[in-house]
C-alpha cells in the first residue's frame, strides 16, 4: 500500500507538493491556486490487479482534466469516486452534479472534468481499466452517473471495494484475481453497463 501526507509540512509546501503529485500522476490533474484556508492531505492507494483503490481526507480545493492532460495519461479508466463525507462540485461532459456524502460517481478519464471541494472531504476511489468494463460480453459503457452507495448494488459494490482496500494485502494472487473480476462485474451492474 503507497501512503502519502501532508503532516509535517507547511500549508503551502503541502498544497505544492500534492500539486506535483498529482500533475506527475498517470492520470494528470491540474490544481487550480491554493484558497485561504490552510491546506491538508492524507492519502493511501492499494493495487489490486488492474484496480487501483484510493481513500483520501483532504481540504478544499479545486482542479481540471484538460485535453492535454487526457493525452498524456497512461491509461483509459472509468473511475468510480465515493463520496464519504464533504461536498464536491463536478463538472463532466457538458453534466453538473453536486457530490455529497453516499453519492458514487463514475467518470471517463477519456474526457475533461472539473472539480470544486467544499470543506474538509473524505472519499474513496476506484480506477477500472476501460477495456475491463464488459457487459454481456462487449465493452461496457455506463448508463448512469450517480448512484447512492448505501443502498441496493451501490451498497455491495462500496464494502467490496472498502473491504478490499482494507484487506488486499492479505490476498493471495488468486484471491486478487477473483476480487478483481467481482469488483468489475459489481462496478459494471451499478452503473447499468
């Protein structure tokens, strides 16, 4: 598991700092100037597989994907943000949605978006290669943007993923594999792929 924080830094050198981390990323963001509040970071990432799992606590602040960006990305992902606590401000193919705590949203790393933090914001994070996102069969395509995470296959898909991030270091190969391929097929359900 990769962990990275902010503590120990200044406001300023952390907000720089996650800046270079995620402009370095390979799914490059740009963070727009650092507001007035004093800002903080704690982030943990878990591989599994092609997956990548992320749970962040951080401040507010702000960014975008731009064309720029999207081609230099390494890969083509859909991912899936859970939004746990805080407010988050979205824009993604021509759509505002206003992300707040129980909301799953799932986003094409293919296309620009923006994002505006409210507050202190604790989320999770779900990176699925495109070309992994199948339905019956043929590439999948998400039919729905939002869901709420506490209830029906949202709920199931969220404590996969959290008891996956929680517990992936335990699984052998073959468990990775099997966790892999259901957290695929329950992403691909709940958003109606």
């Amino acid at each position: 598991m990769y962990h990275w924080t902010s503590h120990g830094l200044s406001a300023s050198h952390a907000y720089e700092a996650w800046r270079d981390q995620l402009s370095n990323s390979s799914v490059p963001w740009h963070l727009n100037s650092q507001g007035e509040d004093p800002f903080s970071i704690n982030y943990a990432a878990q591989k599994i597989g092609k997956l990548a799992i992320t749970h962040c606590k951080f401040s507010a602040c702000s960014g975008y994907r731009n064309k720029t960006d999207i081609y230099q990305s390494a890969d083509a992902l859909y991912c899936i943000q859970f939004m746990v606590g805080g407010r988050e401000n979205v824009a993604y193919d021509d759509n505002r949605d206003i992300l707040l705590p129980s909301d799953a949203y799932i986003w094409d790393s293919e296309k620009e978006f923006t994002f505006c933090t409210k507050g202190k914001v604790k989320s999770f994070s779900l990176s699925i290669p495109r070309a992994s996102f199948f339905s019956r069969g043929k590439p999948g395509v998400p039919m729905v943007r939002k869901i709420d995470f506490e209830k029906g296959m949202g709920a199931l898909l969220f404590q996969t993923v959290l008891s996956t991030f929680n517990n992936g270091h335990a699984f052998s190969q073959g468990d990775s594999d099997v966790v892999e391929r259901a957290i695929i097929k329950l992403a691909t359900i709940a958003f109606h792929a």
